[in-house]
C-alpha cells in the first residue's frame, strides 16, 4: 500500500462565504490529479477524492471531464508534456539520446505512478504535446543511421530499459541511500553453497550508486546501436 501524504492543495479549494473561488477547469482538474497520483498513488484519484481536493461536489467535475478515464488520459497527457527537451550533444545523436534518455528518467522519477498508468491506457495516446518526445526520441535513432524498422525496435528498447531501472530504483530492493538494512545483515542469511553468484556480488548491490548504474545500462545500450549500424555499413 502506497504511504499517504498530505498534498498541497489546489489553489482556491475550501474557499467559502464571500471569498472568490477559482474556476473549476479541466486543467485545474487534471492538476490536482497529478498531483494526488504523486502523493499517495493512483487509487487514491477518484472522482470523490478530487472534487474534495478541489473544493467542489464530484458532480461539478463532470461539466469538463467525461470520466474518469478522461482525467487519466489527461494526466499522462500532462506528464509527457513535462519532458524537458535538450540540445545539448549538438548534432551527436549518441550524446541527444543519452541526453534524452536521462530526461525521461528524471521525469518518471519524479511520476513513478504513471508507468503503471501508461500500462493500462486502452487508447493510444493522441495529444500533440504528449507525442512530442517520442518524436524527439525517433528522430534522434533514426539519425544514427538505424532504418525506420530498426529505429521503432530500439525506441522501445531504450524506452523499456528506462522505465525498467525507475521501477527498480523507486522500489529500492538494493543500492541507494535509503536502505535501512546492513549488507553484512543480508550476507549472514544467504547460502553461499546455494547462492555464490549472489553471495560474491551481494556488497555491490547494496552499495549501489544509481545514477552511475543508469549511466552504465545507458552506455550499453548506446553502443549496441553503433555496433548495430556499423555492421550494417559494412554489409551494404
């Protein structure tokens, strides 16, 4: 169960007597959506739940949402919107992806919730602001030479991978810095004659540095593409 927090509310809920209240909107909707799905997952973000946030009966939300799978809809919406695009690499696809590839992960850290929430969409995701970093994301794999097939296959590949090692890192089973329980702790329960792969490397799991790991699966990934399109070179 996701532990719950105390979210900022939305700006003019609770306003009552002759103070003014902010327009209920879609957006404004849509916002306070992000924000709960953030602060204590997405079984929290009902339509009873946001009307309360809101300062509002849940039926007003209903004159500018369809449902709640139109409020869902729009927090994916809302959260591809927030990648933050880069030039940095200059015309250096390998640099624009790794570019790329640390801005996805920074901003599913920040939304860990909507990887499931993407997972269960029914419908394709349609928003032009939505769809742009993926067309930023194609452009740059298709400028390392990959042909379009090739491009979509390693799309998802890097795509997976990123999502793959935010899960990881958000659930934190080993590394980083929040883990309450000692290595030495661990080691002392597993069986070496049963477990030695696990046994040898359990020290470096538990002393894991995230961003340098990513750094390192990302490199991989990279220079699978190079190798990928030179052998594809030399075929030709």
């Amino acid at each position: 169960m996701p532990q719950t927090r105390t979210i900022p509310k939305a700006p003019g809920a609770g306003k009552t007597g002759g103070q003014p209240r902010e327009p209920l909107t879609r957006d404004r909707i849509i916002e306070a959506a992000v924000r709960l799905m953030d602060a204590e997952g997405l079984e929290a973000v009902t339509m009873r739940r946001l009307g309360r946030e809101l300062g509002v009966e849940a039926m007003s939300l209903y004159n500018h949402v369809a449902d709640k799978e139109d409020i869902l809809s729009g927090v994916v919406e809302a959260v591809m919107a927030e990648f933050e695009f880069s030039d940095q690499g200059g015309d250096e696809w390998a640099e624009q992806g790794r570019a790329a590839a640390r801005a996805w992960r920074q901003l599913l850290k920040r939304h860990p919730n909507v990887i499931t929430l993407m997972s269960e969409q029914r419908e394709p995701v349609t928003s032009l602001r939505a769809l742009r970093p993926m067309e930023h994301a194609i452009g740059i794999l298709r400028a390392s030479g990959l042909p379009d097939q090739e491009a979509v296959k390693a799309f998802r590949a890097f795509g997976g991978y990123i999502q793959g090692f935010v899960l990881a890192e958000v659930a934190n089973m080993f590394g980083g810095q929040e883990v309450q329980v000692r290595p030495e702790e661990v080691q002392a329960t597993v069986p070496v004659g049963e477990l030695p792969n696990l046994a040898a490397t359990l020290p470096f799991l538990f002393h894991c540095d995230f961003d340098d790991a990513f750094e390192y699966g990302l490199d991989l990934m990279v220079r699978g593409v190079e190798a990928k399109v030179a052998a594809e070179s030399r075929r030709a």
